[in-house]
C-alpha cells in the first residue's frame, strides 16, 4: 500500500513539471502566450488593406498592426498565418501595411519567409 502510495506521489509530481513545462514553452512562441493564429484575429480591420495594396489602411487597423509589430517575429508570424492564409490575407500586401501606416520604428528589412518587410 505504501508502495503504491509513494508511486502515486511521483507519478503526480512527474505530471506537476512537465504542464509547468510546456506552459514556459508556451510563453516562448513568437507572440508570448498567445498564437500567431489568435493573434491574426486582432488584425481584422486590416483585412481590405491586406489584399489591396491601393487600399486605405484604417487607423484601427494601424493600431493593432503598431502593437502586435513590437515583436517582429510575432508580427511576421500572424501575417504567414493559418488564420491570414485562410482570411485571403496576400502576406506580399500585408507586409506593406507598417509602411503605409507611416510607423517609424517599423522593422524595416527584416525578413518574413520569402518576403522583406519595406
């Protein structure tokens, strides 16, 4: 009985640090803890933008694109999506968006996949 009692214990424990494990994996992603996935759903008022480089960029689209590129990876990451892909977002329009939203500290070439960003 101790025995099993004891195994039980460990058995806990083992279970304890590895979910303590992945969630420090988790916050190590390119956009901290959240998905670029998740993180593309902010970008909806970019949506017309992102398919139509002669579109306006709005100022709420702007926003969202400001905070999330603090992190360019993060930023590269939403754009080369699932969610963008599937949304018709075009990532060779979409990298242009920090540039027609004027953001001065835009990660000027850092390079998304195949793309550069302007």
């Amino acid at each position: 009985m101790a025995a099993a009692l004891k195994f039980m214990c460990v058995m806990g424990l083992i279970v304890l640090v590895s979910i303590a494990g992945l969630e420090r994996v988790d916050a190590k992603g390119e956009c901290g803890k959240s998905s670029p996935d998740n993180e593309a759903m902010k970008l909806v008022p970019c949506a017309e933008a992102a398919q139509d480089e002669n579109a306006a960029v709005s100022p709420s689209c702007c926003a969202q694109v400001r905070n999330i590129g603090q992190i360019p990876s993060c930023l590269c990451a939403v754009m080369l999506s699932n969610t963008a892909k599937s949304s018709g977002i075009k990532p060779e329009i979409a990298i242009t968006i920090p540039k027609r939203c004027n953001i001065a500290n835009r990660p000027v070439g850092y390079k998304c996949g195949a793309y550069t960003l302007p």
